[in-house]
C-alpha cells in the first residue's frame, strides 16, 4: 500500500492571523456615518426645555429648563427646607407652595414625586 500525499502543514502564522468575512465589511461600508448634531440644535428628550407652571416656577424657577433640571430643583428645595420625613425617608412632607404642586397632598412619595412635577411642566 502506497501512502497519499500529504498536505502541506500551515504556518503558524497563516493560524493566528484572521481577517473579517467580506460580509460584515461590507455591511459596515454601506453602513452611514452618523450624524452628528450642530452646535446649537434644538435639544430633544430628556434634555428637551420644558416651562414649569407658575405654581411650580414658585419652586425651581420661571426659566425653560430640562425635566433633569427641575428634578434636581425640587429635590435641592426639599432638602433646603428639610422636608423628607425623618422615619420614612422616602416620604416628602409638603409645605405650602409644594402642596399646590402636588395638588393638595400633606404627604407623597418620592416615587409619586414625578407625577406630579409632569402635570406642571408643558
């Protein structure tokens, strides 16, 4: 019995080196660049301005600011005030102008904070 050819031994390097399939470079050349926004361009979602209602302007201010913002307000006026309980951390006391905010409530949530900012908020 002859014995076959055998075939030839690959490199090492021919093992480690790997190139992408043209597939996926071809899926990323037809892919566009993205674009991106121009200095000054309208902000939009989170960072979108938002005009607080005058009750809650009594709170963060009568400024346009971002939803972030005026979290972040309410959230310094409660503190400034000392209005979270003091058992129950996650309950907020309302004083008079945060009671007009939250529609008359002595006591909400922080979690229930937020609904009650979007109501006031256009």
């Amino acid at each position: 019995m002859a014995k076959s050819a055998k075939t030839p031994a690959k490199s090492p390097a021919a093992k480690t080196t790997k190139t992408a399939p043209a597939s996926k470079t071809a899926k990323a050349a037809a892919k566009p660049a993205p674009k991106k926004a121009a200095a000054g361009g309208a902000a939009t979602g989170l960072k979108a301005p938002l005009t607080p209602s005058e009750t809650l302007a009594k709170v963060v201010g009568n400024k346009p600011m971002p939803r972030t913002e005026v979290t972040k307000r309410v959230w310094e006026y409660i503190r400034k005030n000392d209005l979270q309980d003091k058992k129950n951390r996650r309950m907020i006391n309302t004083d008079d102008n945060l009671k007009a905010v939250c529609d008359g409530v002595s006591q909400l949530s922080m979690f229930e904070l937020p609904k009650a900012l979007n109501k006031h908020l256009k």
